[in-house]
C-alpha cells in the first residue's frame, strides 16, 4: 500500500526524521491560510497524487497555467493562485498514464535553502532477507549499499559509515546519522517495505531533511496498523487492482495483452515470465488464491476482461487443495456467463487433472488445453497473433 508524501512526513517526523515545516490544504483559502500559519518568505506548493517527478509534470487543463505539480512561490497570494489553479486540475507524469491523475489536495512547505542534494533509499532486499539502505550524490552514479543485520538494528556506525562515503563532514555527519537511524526505526515499526527519499537533502546549516518521501507499506502486516490503514487513498488505486481486493484477489495490471489467471503467487510470476519468453506481453499478474472456487474464477475472468488491451486469456492452475474438476467447472461457468469471445488457453494439473480436462474438451467451448507451461505459453500467445 502507498502513501501519499505529506502522510509519509507526518509519519516518520514522529520517529525524529527531520522534515520542512508544512501543511496539507484542501482549497485555495486553506492553502492561503497554511502558508500564513508557516511563516517565511518563499514556500512550495506540491499536488498530493500517488506518482513520481511530479516536478516535471504538466497539467491538461489551460487553467492550471505553466509549470509542474510542484511549484515554489514568493508570496502567499501566489500560494493562493497556484493552488486554486492545481486543486481539481489534472497532472500528468512520466509515471501516470496518459489520462493522468486529479490533485484532490496541495501540500504547503517552507521553502528550503538547499546546499546539496543526496538520494536515499531503505528496501527490503529479497536476495538477501535483509534491509538494506541505498544512498548515492546527485553528482555520482557510485551507489552505497549497507545491508542491515536484523539481529542489532541499524547501528549509528552503520549510518555513518553511509555519510561518509557521500562525502558529508561535520555537523552533517552527525545529522546523518541521527536521520538515519531513525528512519530505520520507523521502517521497521511501521512494516513499511520501502521508503524513498528523493531528493534528501543539506541545508545551508548542515542540517540534513527529506525534501520528498515516497513510502510503501507490507498489504500482510496492515492487520497490526489501523492507523496505517486509514491512510489508503483509494482514488489512487487502479479500480481494477480495488475490485480485486474486495474479492481476496491479488491482481495488477500490466502493459501487454494476455491476460493472466493463476493459483499462487509463485507460480504467477512463472507463468508471466514464460508468457514473455514466447514472445507475448502479459496484461496482468492475476493470483486467485488457494481457493479457486467457481464464483473466484468467475470474478477473476471479469476483472481480466475489463481491460480492454486484453486480446487472450491463459489459465494456469495446479489443483492441490482444490481439485482439477472443480477448477474447471469453474472455467466452464465463468466462460459462459460473461460470452468469451477471445482465446482461450488452459493449463491444469493436480488432484482430478484428468476429469478436469474432460469437463473442458465436453464444455461447447473453444477451449484450447495445454499439457504444461511451455505448451500453455505457446499456445496463447500463437492464438492471439492468429486472432490478430
């Protein structure tokens, strides 16, 4: 689950991670009333949507005027003026689609007088089962890599031996560390599963503040974080991906064209990375679950057909705790109801696989089975070229 950037500051400044002053508004008079209540002399206005180089946005609407979805202003009636023109507006970025996203809110900061830009990154790395903190300057492309032993934490020797190598000295080393450590103790409280800081930056008094956060969270560990919950914002989320979840589905959508329905998150990932290998493109990562049952079929059908890119569907389900012949009633019901007009490829093995496959080859349908994954993957992405 994401956040957005003034949910992620509130967040972590409670940890002690050293924020700019700042304050979310929800109209222009709020906007103009925050910037008031912050003082200074210069501020920056920032549209609040789940996406990336918001800088080098642009709006679609004439109304929003020139410049970015982040903007820095001299005055509080320019805070007024650009957050009236942003609130409403619609942002696009190199990382929304091409419809782009709407502000719905203007988060409101003290401008910062930065000497030097830093990026920092804490992730949780697979290969390793560790956190792990990547750090790099804005005028390097050599990256700092400290993996974290879970058994001690992040030590303070840790997060200075990361200042170091970016070259901090003084004062901003141990403002560094004081940072750092303290973000790791936030990440680990919070489950959060990365945590994105970019730029990170020092001020003209060695202080060392996170200019903008990106922050994520483990969707298993949200059980022991109501508070965390209430901070999804689902008018960021793909209605597809929303659907999915009311359902106990795991699904996000892709860029390709076939459609993909598995059992296991396993064995999704498999099954996209042999769809590519045969030269398609799949459209989603779709896992029903363990129970595959005829009415989670069903709704997983419909989901993959609500995109319109998909041009094939492939079905790949191993039958252990459910078995073959009641996954494939399921396919059966599920093709029917909602008059499947596209290929149509699946793949089952398991409990009952032989019964399974009767039911399909018996169904009226135009159903092509697959003895394995290869033959699967094969077969669907040659069945949608021919469709084509």
């Amino acid at each position: 689950m994401n956040i957005h950037e003034y949910q992620a500051k509130k967040l972590l400044s409670k940890y002690g991670v050293a924020i700019p002053d700042g304050k979310i508004a929800y109209t222009a008079a709020e906007a103009e009333t925050v910037a008031k209540e912050i003082g200074g002399s210069m501020w920056v206005v920032k549209s609040q949507i789940h996406a990336e180089e918001r800088e080098k946005g642009f709006f679609k609407e004439e109304k929003a005027g020139k410049g970015g979805g982040i903007r820095i202003v001299k005055s509080v009636e320019e805070v007024r003026k650009n957050a009236e023109k942003m609130i409403g507006a619609t942002l696009v970025t190199a990382w929304t689609k091409e419809s782009g996203m709407e502000v719905k809110r203007v988060y409101i900061e003290n401008y910062c007088d930065v000497k030097r830009e830093l990026y920092l990154n804490m992730f949780v790395d697979s290969s390793t089962s560790r956190v792990t903190i990547l750090a790099s300057a804005e005028t390097s492309i050599k990256t700092i890599k400290e993996a974290i032993d879970s058994s001690v934490g992040c030590l303070p020797e840790n997060a200075e031996k990361i200042a170091l190598a970016l070259g901090l000295k003084g004062k901003q080393i141990s403002s560094a560390v004081t940072f750092i450590t303290a973000m790791y103790k936030a990440f680990i409280d919070l489950d959060a599963s990365a945590i994105r800081i970019n730029p990170l930056v020092v001020l003209q008094n060695d202080e060392i503040v996170a200019l903008d956060v990106k922050m994520s969270f483990d969707s298993n560990a949200l059980y022991r974080h109501k508070n965390i919950q209430k901070l999804r914002d689902r008018d960021e989320e793909n209605p597809l991906e929303i659907e999915a979840d009311r359902y106990s589905l795991s699904y996000i959508s892709l860029d390709g064209n076939i459609g993909c329905i598995v059992n296991g998150a396993g064995l999704a990932m498999a099954t996209m990375d042999i769809v590519k290998l045969y030269g398609g493109e799949p459209a989603n990562f779709l896992d029903v679950g363990r129970g595959a049952t005829k009415d989670r079929v069903t709704v997983a059908f419909k989901l993959v057909l609500s995109d319109p890119k998909v041009e094939g569907i492939l079905v790949n389900i191993f039958g252990g705790i459910m078995r073959c012949d009641l996954i494939a009633d399921g396919i059966v019901s599920a093709a029917h109801e909602i008059s499947l007009n596209i290929p149509l490829v699946v793949r089952l093995d398991g409990v009952n696989v032989e019964l399974g496959k009767k039911i399909l080859a018996e169904s009226g349908l135009h159903i092509i089975t697959a003895e394995n994954m290869s033959d699967a993957a094969e077969k669907i992405v040659k069945a949608v070229k021919e469709a084509v």
